[in-house]
C-alpha cells in the first residue's frame, strides 16, 4: 500500500502541468549550449509527444526536417541536449546514435534501416516501496560518444519515455523526441551492437506498463542495451 501511495502522489502532484510539454531544442557539443534547432531538427509536432511507437514519427519527431547544420564531435566526448523547459513527467531517457549511410550525411539521412545503438539511459530505480525517476525535473541530459564510435555522419537520437495519466488511458507511454546532427571525428574501428529500428525496436509487449499501478517490482529499461565502445 505504501508503494502505491507513493506513486499515486508523484502522479497526482504532476496533473495541473500535463500541459506543460517540453521539448529537446538545442545539442550541448564541445562544451556550449547551441542555439534552438541549429543542429536539432524541428518537427511539426511542436508542443506534444509522440504516442504511436509504430508511426514514424517516433523516429526523429512528427514531421521533422532537417537542421541548418551538423556539429562536428570527437569520440570519446561528451555531448547533450537541452530542453526547453525542465521535464514535468515521471519517465526514462534512452540515447541512440544511428550512422549514415554512404552517400548520405546527417542533414538527409531520413533514419531508416536497422542503424540505430544505445550509447545512453536513465531509468527508473524500484527501491522497497518507492519508484523515484531521476530524469524528474532536469533540464538537459549530458551523454559521452562511445571511444571506437566509427567516423561519420550520425543523427543523434534522445527520447523521454512518459508515463502520464493520459498515458494511461491510452495504453501507451508518451514520447518525447529530438535527433541532433553531428559528424563525429577521430572515431575508432568499433562495431555498435545491437542495432535495432525506428519503428520497430518499441510495441507494447516491450515497453514498461503505461502506468505504476498495479505497484511493479521492477521497472525494465524499454530498448536494448547500451554500447559502450
């Protein structure tokens, strides 16, 4: 019961800001926060999630398009994404990085095809009767490129997985979703595993309940695991 009340008040706390989305805008590289949407690529979808994890806009967005420009990252640095606003959802953060097929570059690439490995997460921790998510309340993400990343033209994928109490009516978690362009340089002869699809990777048989109730005992990372180069 004490693991229930917990939750119900983390989600009840968040009802009056369910409005209140928030978008990945700007990618930190080489230590500065770049302008909105200069290496971030803008969607149509401008204030809401992403709810269907078969649509393709669970790719990059719905209806993005490409950026002005692709930021040019080492292997082995540290890079990240800003939101507009602090996250307001309970949920989990998975990083993906999805390398560009010869003759194609960051800016064309449309992100098919099975390219796509987990470099980054931030899940959920179930301690006793409590689940805390420590994506709550932050308002940028900060993740390192795997050492031997091969050089190339990457997207640069990031989503927070929500889970609201419009989430759970649907049946589905919300996603919020950015791609960030990057070429990433000095790289290494690695080989990213497992590579896995958008759409394709997320269905409900795969993704973690849309709502804590009833209470879980453990609360799986949606996606494969992370490559760490």
């Amino acid at each position: 019961m004490k693991q229930l009340v917990t939750i119900t008040v983390l989600i009840a706390s968040l009802l009056p800001r369910v409005t209140a989305h928030y978008r990945w805008t700007a990618l930190i590289a080489n230590g500065v926060t770049t302008p909105d949407y200069q290496y971030v690529r803008p969607s149509s979808n401008f204030n809401a999630p992403v709810n269907d994890p078969s649509s393709i806009g669970i790719r990059c967005n719905t209806g993005a398009r490409p950026a002005p420009s692709i930021a040019s990252v080492a292997a082995g640095s540290t890079i990240g994404f800003k939101l507009d606003q602090p996250i307001n959802h309970p949920g989990v953060i998975n990083v993906y990085l999805g390398k560009a097929p010869g003759g194609a570059t960051a800016a064309s690439w449309d992100g098919s095809g099975q390219s796509w490995f987990k470099v980054s997460q931030l899940g959920a921790i179930v301690n006793g009767g409590t689940v805390t998510f420590p994506a709550l309340g932050i308002a940028e993400y900060l993740f390192r490129i795997p050492p031997s990343t091969p050089p190339g033209d990457y997207l640069a994928r990031i989503e927070h997985i929500a889970y609201t109490p419009a989430s759970s009516y649907s049946g589905t978690p919300e996603f919020y979703i950015s791609c960030g362009q990057i070429s990433v340089t000095g790289g290494g002869t690695g080989t990213p595993k497992p590579l896995v699809s958008f759409p394709g990777v997320y269905n409900p048989e795969n993704l973690p309940p849309p709502s804590p109730y009833p209470p879980p005992t453990t609360w799986p990372q949606p996606g494969p695991p992370v490559w760490t180069g």
